[in-house]
C-alpha cells in the first residue's frame, strides 16, 4: 500500500502518522505540501492531526482552500482511501467530503487522554480486521471534537452503517457518541481519536495497528 | 465600500461559549443575564461601487468560506 501525509502549516501529527505508515507498510510514505497540486500516485491519503492554519477562522477552514484539496478532493472521487484524523477530520466535514461538522467541546476544555472506543462496523477498508463491537482504546487531543449533525444526516449516519466508532464514555458532547464516520462510498474515514499513536506497544498501546493491518488488506 | 458580515450558531446548535459567558455575566451581579449566543464580526474593505453587486459577491464569501452553513447562519451589512 502507498501512502501520501498532507502537511499543512501547523499540522503536527504529521510525522506521528508517516513513522506509524512506514512502520505498519514497510514504505516512507510521500509527504505532500498543502501548496502542490497534485498527489504522487498513491492508494491511501491521510490528512494528519494538528492546527493547520492556526485554527484561524473555523479549524480546518483555511486548509479547505488549499490547493492541494483539489487533487484530494479527486482522489476521493476516483474510490481513493482518504483517513483524516482529528484536524484531518475538521477538514474532511468543511471540505463536504463528510458531513457535519466538529465544534467546540461541550466542556470548553482540549481533552487529552487515552479514550475508550467501540468499534461499530467491521464492514469497510479501514475497520475490517476488527470484531464488530470490539471496544479499542485510542487517545483524543482536541479542543474542537464536538460532532454535529442535524437528525437527518445522523439518522442517515446510523441507517447505513457509516458511524464507525463511538465514544464509550463522550469526552466532547459529540452527537450520539459519534468520534469516526464514512462517506457514503465508504472511502473516506474521518475520526477524532489518533490511530496513529497506538501502533507501538512504547507510545502506549497497539490498538491502532489493526486499522492500518485492514486498509493494507483492502488496498494492496 | 465597508461591509459587516456577522456570523452565528443557527438557532439549536449547542454555544457552550455563550454558555460560559452567561455564566460569568451571572457571576458578576448581573442577574437578569439568561442566554447567552456569541458569534463573529468580519469587517471588510471592498473597491466594488455597486451595492447589489457587492452584496451577491459577499453572499458567496459566506457560503464558500466566512460561515459554515451546517452549523452557522450570516448576516450581511453593506454600510
């Protein structure tokens, strides 16, 4: 599996992801710069944690403008796996690729810590190594992790099986416990928590190496 | 042309920032303080000389970019 990072000015989980990548693959994964405008030939594209832009406005809205969210935007068209993780996230539902959208933490309070998942759906590219139903521990860091959606898109959500993972102790006010959704074409994952950080049994645990293992099942 | 775009949480979508506000506004004496919303000003210089104009181009700045239109709603002030 080939794997592309996009690097926003202040991502910061960028290097979590691309070590995590090359560990789980065996390849470097590309990193890309948010001003090019194209992606190298690659079948995963993850949108990595951080505060890209600074936050400024709304997070995740600078980044949608970038130029690199064209060739993304097309990769996602094409069938191409897209995983945005926390601010990758944030800039999957401004982009419309997913719906909703993340707002401030009910709490008001950034949450970081380790958080308790359930695995909803084993039946998608990045969740099929799982049981469903397993319960997974990935850790949260944001302050902007609320997820909103009005009753029809959650109904929806819920009705096609596309909500992934929930919290199983909500650390943010999120919506029906969501913290992970698909498109509807079931190419496009975006989650709060950071898989990424539990590929090593030294960062805290290895509850993450499975959503790497299925999307390297899938799209190899 | 100077023009004011406010933006807003949509009516029933949660303002835990507005929430705290009210909070300390009660804190402070102020009792008769219910809810609280709080929101965005985004003040804008244009060279468009047409009101009209400018007021269809400011429409589209808000559905592309100022607001987000699942959760915030936009008012816009040509003055």
């Amino acid at each position: 599996m080939k794997s592309a990072v996009i690097v926003f000015p202040a991502s910061n989980c960028d290097r979590d992801a691309a070590t995590a990548l090359e560990e789980m693959t065996g390849k470097k994964a590309a990193m890309v710069w948010h001003q090019d405008s194209e992606l190298p030939d690659v079948d995963l594209v993850v949108l990595p944690g951080g505060f890209s832009y600074g936050d400024y406005l709304r997070c995740g809205a600078m980044a949608n403008q970038s130029k690199i969210m064209g060739a993304i935007k097309a990769h996602a068209a094409k069938g191409g796996a897209v995983l945005g993780i926390c601010n990758g996230f944030q800039v999957l539902t401004e982009s419309g690729l997913l719906p909703g959208a993340l707002m401030r933490n009910a709490g008001l309070k950034f949450v970081c810590k380790p958080v308790s998942l359930r695995v909803e759906e084993s039946q998608s590219s990045f969740t099929r190594k799982y049981e469903k139903g397993q319960t997974v521990t990935f850790p949260v860091a944001h302050g902007e992790g609320n997820y909103y959606a009005d009753d029809e898109t959650l109904n929806r959500l819920d009705g096609e099986g596309r909500v992934m993972f929930r919290y199983q102790d909500n650390p943010n006010g999120s919506a029906r416990d969501i913290a992970g959704i698909l498109n509807q074409k079931r190419n496009v994952l975006g989650l709060m928590p950071h898989p990424e950080r539990v590929v090593d049994p030294l960062t805290g645990g290895t509850d993450g190496r499975k959503l790497f293992e299925s999307l390297i099942e899938a799209l190899s | 042309m100077k023009a004011r775009v406010f933006v807003t949480l949509k009516n029933g979508v949660l303002d835990p920032q507005g929430k705290a506000i009210g909070h300390a506004l009660n804190g402070l004496g102020f009792e008769s303080v219910g809810e609280v919303r709080q929101g965005k000003v985004i003040d804008l210089d244009l060279s468009e000389t047409d009101a009209a104009k400018a007021k269809a181009s400011l429409k589209e700045m808000c559905e592309k970019l100022l607001a987000n239109t699942v959760i915030e709603k936009y008012e816009i002030e040509i003055r």
